[in-house]
C-alpha cells in the first residue's frame, strides 16, 4: 500500500513527535494553547493536517529563541489553522512576528546599556539602583519599611 504524502495528508501525533522532534506532550500543549489544530479519528485519535508540520518548525525555532509562545500564538494570528496557509498568510505573519522581534531586541539593548551601567557603578544599592528596583515610588521618602494605608 502507497502512503499519502500530499498535502491532505494527515499524521498522527506520533509521526507528527517523530518528524518535527517534539514531545508528544508538547504538541498537545501546542493544540490547547491554539498554537496547532487537530482533527479526530472514530476512535478519537488526533489526526494533524500535513501543513501543521511547518507551525510546529517555527514554534520550536521560536522557543528556542526564548520568544513566549504568547507572542508566537499572535503572530499566527492570521494564518489559517483549518486550511493550508497561502505563501501571504505566511508573509503577514512574517512582518508581524519581524515588529515583535524589533521591540525584544530594543528592550534587550535598552538592559545592555542598564546593565552595563549598573555593572560599572558596583554600588547594587537596592535604595539607589533603577535597575534592581524599577519603579519605586517609596524609595523618594526615605530607607526603611513602608505601611500604605488602604
């Protein structure tokens, strides 16, 4: 018998662990946070459309890169998971998810510089330092323990 390699194909979870690299456990996780879909057998087995392969490729290049998977379900956003996503469903999800790397590579210089300067300063005041304590509004008044009335 010829198997199918077109793309209606459809895999079960296990072939779709073996050929991406990821857990199982993982991919069902993927499924309930709506990262990829699934359908069901009679027996109510999952069965993955073929072109989920390429969503479960970028969620790992994604987490990999440490970028949240919140971030990644976002960017996905228009990409369709009920059908075959066209080559522009994909590039929209590109440009989107390209806005989403610009803004974590400017926070990451932002910290640089902050770090670099907390580094050089040496003091690791936790009264003094932005860094370590960012927005403290009771640190203006003095050192010591702080009781905010409700």
């Amino acid at each position: 018998m010829e198997e199918s390699h077109g793309p209606e194909e459809l895999l079960s979870v296990g072939e779709m662990s073996r050929r991406t690299g990821v857990a199982v456990s993982a991919l069902h996780y993927y499924e309930e946070f709506g990262l990829i879909a699934s359908g069901r057998t009679a027996g109510n087995q999952r069965r993955y459309p073929r072109h989920m392969l390429r969503r479960v490729a970028l969620v790992s290049v994604a987490k990999r890169l440490g970028i949240p998977l919140q971030d990644v379900k976002e960017a996905f956003a228009d990409v369709p998971l009920s059908s075959t996503p066209r080559h522009e469903d994909w590039q929209r999800a590109s440009r989107r998810w390209k806005k989403v790397l610009e803004r974590r590579r400017r926070g990451i210089e932002q910290l640089e510089k902050e770090l670099t300067g907390c580094i050089g300063c040496g003091c690791l005041s936790m009264k003094a330092c932005s860094l370590l304590n960012p927005d403290d509004e009771l640190g203006d008044s003095g050192t010591g323990a702080r009781r905010i009335p409700v």
